[in-house]
C-alpha cells in the first residue's frame, strides 16, 4: 500500500529520530536506494507517488544505463546490490549486504572503503535534495544505515559540501533509531491517519518497493 522509504519516513519522523523536526528526508540504504518526504508530519508523496526516488537521481549522464533508462544513477554505484557486485571479483564469498556491512565493522578495508564511496555519492545526491526542499534533518535508514559512522562521515561530508552553507546549517544528519520496525510502525502510522488507503484496490498511486 505504501513504499518501504516512505513508511520508514513517516515512522521516524513520528516516533523516530526525526520526532520534532518540521522537515524531514529518511533515506532507505538498502539493495535498492529510496527516500521518503515527511512536512509537518505529513508525507510529500509527490503528484503520481513518485517523489523520493533519489536511486533514480543521475550523477553522470555519460555513465552506466540504469534499469529506469536513465544514464548514472545513484543506485548503480551506492546500492547494496551494487555493492555487493564491485566486491564480487576480489571477494565472491560476500553474497549479501548484511555479510558486507559485518566485514566493514570487522575492519576489512575493501568493504570500508565501499561503504565510505557510497556514503560519498549519497550524500552528493541528499545536497541536491537539500538545496531543493531545505529540510532540517536528514536521516538515514536500512541495512548500509547499520554501519554507522563508517556511512555517516563521508555521507555526511559529501552532503555538506554539495548543499549551500545556509540549507547545511539548519540541517542535522544522523541514523534511523527505529530499525526493522520502521516499516511496520510506517504501516500502523497510515492506518490510523489514513485508513482509507487500506481499503480502496483502485488507488491509482501504489507503488513497488523500492
Ligand atoms: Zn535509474
């Protein structure tokens, strides 16, 4: 009924790490890349449902086709599934992103600095979303948001040198604090703000997962 980033979105921002704060960017790092727009408590879903699809947002339109058409995507170089795919020749043992975020906070250095680069092209896509929508905090979701600093700190650099100096002062960066809730307390939020969701097939704007 409702997308995973734009649930986790809600959640945070009710109950989360985004409680008290006017507008807030959840983003779910997860296989896929997708963020969620919370204003004054209310989700920004956009005319058709679509805002939010930040994977889809292009860093370099001479790069990789993408599955959307587009050229470049920020899903192609900062996803968990693309991840997982660049360490494939040199480690073909690590299979999944929980295996890969463990190594990380292990201290494997290949897995460290593929986190650090994804952080750093996340956060140059969030400066973006920044300069456009001025939110006051920006909070990061899913399984790459579980290795914590070694995500943040480049993300968090990346973004403040991408966004203007007055969007990144009125702006703080951290974790999602509800974790795998997030989604199902999304879920329950809807429910009881927007029960008619639940229960009309033909709403026109469900969409996938991202
Ligand atoms: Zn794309």
């Amino acid at each position: 009924m409702e997308n995973d980033a734009n649930l986790g979105a809600l959640s945070e921002s009710l109950w989360g790490a985004g409680r008290g704060h006017q507008a807030v960017v959840y983003v779910k790092l997860g296989t896929g890349i997708g963020a969620g727009i919370v204003f004054d408590g209310q989700l920004f879903r956009g005319v058709t449902g679509t805002a939010g699809e930040i994977g889809h947002l292009s860093l370099d339109t001479n790069g990789d086709i993408c599955r959307c058409g587009n050229r470049g995507c920020l899903e192609l170089v900062a996803s968990g599934a693309a991840l997982v795919t660049a360490l494939h020749p040199t480690r073909p043992d690590v299979t999944d992103l929980t295996d890969l975020v463990r190594l990380a906070i292990d201290d494997d250095a290949a897995c460290r600095r593929l986190l650090a680069d994804a952080g750093g092209h996340v956060g140059v896509a969030l400066g973006g979303i920044v300069n456009l929508i001025n939110p006051d905090r920006v909070l990061i979701g899913g399984e790459l948001g579980r290795a914590g600093a070694l995500l943040l700190d480049p993300l968090t650099a990346s973004l403040q040198r991408s966004a203007v100096p007055a969007a990144v002062a009125a702006l703080s960066v951290g974790p999602g604090i509800l974790g795998e809730r997030a989604e199902v307390l999304g879920a329950l939020a809807l429910v009881l703000r927007e029960p008619e969701r639940l229960v009309s097939p033909e709403t026109p704007d469900i969409q996938a997962a991202g």
